[in-house]
C-alpha cells in the first residue's frame, strides 16, 4: 500500500519545519530537503509538501495529523475474484477501481483513493476488496443509448413496420388480381355458353319455320 500525505502550507510558519542539506547523485550536487522535526517529507513537482508512508491508518505521525490537507493511495490486488470498475464514495472518500496490465499476461485491478479520514478510507478499501459495496459509477454497467441512438433505434421500429405494412399491401393486392382474374375467365364462360343457347335457339327457330313451311 503506497500513501501520500499531502500537507498544508501552513506548515512551513512552524517552527518544526526546516530544511537540510544533503550532498549526492553524479554529478554531486547539493540538495535541501525538507523536515518537520526528523520527519523527513517529500516535495512533488508542484511545490507541493507530503509525507510517504505505507500505512493508512497508523503510519500518519501524530505531530502531522493538523496539516493534512488530504490522503492519496493505491494498492493493486488480484483479480481472481471480479470486482465492478467505476467510483466508489464514502463520505468525503472517493475512489477508483480500474485493471492494469503488469507484463505481457498478468491482470490486476488497481484502486486509487483520495479523502481526509484514513479510518473511513481503510474501510472504503476492505469494502471495495470484500465485495461488500457496489460503485457509484458503475463502469461495466450496460452503456445508456444516447438521443441519438434512441432516435435511431425509433426510425428503425418505425421502417419496419412501414416494410411490413407494405408487404401486407402487396399481398392483398395480388390476391385482388387474381380473383379478379378468375372472376372474368368465369364471365367469358357464362358469355361463351350464352352464345351458343342463342345460336341454338335461333337454328331451332329456323327448322321449325323450315317444316311449317313444307308441311303447309
């Protein structure tokens, strides 16, 4: 577990705080280095003042605990048990679960946490380790569809029934066209067998007048 106590500038008004001198690296150059009574402390790119430490809870010395301006850590463990990527809260704690890659295979997952009360951090921590806790953030939660999306997945509902409606429409008027159909092969039937009664009746006509006529 890698912790990083960040202090408040206030820090250096105290009459604890001094610097001293160490001489070292190739080339030997002198470098001052900050201490609060015989803490030695850190200085990040920024100026800003902390102090390292691997322990949450009791590694914070008592004379720093009134400069804390806030806490940092991360810790890796293995993933053999699945736990949710995302932010997690407790109280004025906040952290982050993520995977890393150490090596070509190896796969862990990392936590990066940033809050004022160690204790609550440590908690938050064993928490997020138990399983005991869901994220705030959940980043392996099913993505909600944007505006867009939703209004594309609406165009799509909407062009099929369309296609459907249209396939309907096509069926329905080919059965139209074929009864159609069938209704005038049945008319030129009705029309054909007409004709020939008519033919019938009229040469009929015919040969009755035709016997009358020979009779008399």
């Amino acid at each position: 577990m890698s912790v990083n106590v960040y202090l408040e500038d206030k820090i250096l008004d105290e009459q604890g705080f001094k610097t001293r001198e160490r001489t070292g690296g190739k080339p030997s150059e002198t470098i001052r280095e900050p201490y609060f009574g015989e803490i030695r402390l850190d200085q990040d790119n920024a100026g800003n003042l902390f102090f390292r430490t691997q322990e949450l809870v009791d590694g914070i010395p008592d004379t720093l605990k009134p400069f804390v301006r806030e806490i940092t850590f991360h810790e890796n463990f293995s993933r053999e048990a699945r736990r949710r990527r995302g932010i997690y809260h407790a109280e004025w704690t906040e952290a982050e679960l993520d995977i890393v890659y150490q090596g070509s295979l190896s796969e862990s997952y990392r936590v990066r946490m940033r809050g004022m009360d160690p204790k609550v951090m440590l908690e938050l921590y064993r928490q997020i380790r138990a399983g005991t806790i869901a994220p705030n953030e959940d980043w392996d939660a099913d993505q909600t569809p944007s505006e867009m999306e939703q209004e594309l997945e609406v165009t799509k509902q909407v062009l099929s029934q369309v296609s459907q409606n249209y396939t309907n429409l096509c069926s329905a008027h080919n059965q139209l066209i074929g009864e159609n159909t069938e209704l005038r092969d049945r008319a030129r039937c009705l029309a054909f067998h007409l004709r020939n009664r008519l033919w019938l009746s009229k040469a009929a006509k015919g040969a009755i007048k035709a016997y009358e006529n020979t009779v008399g």
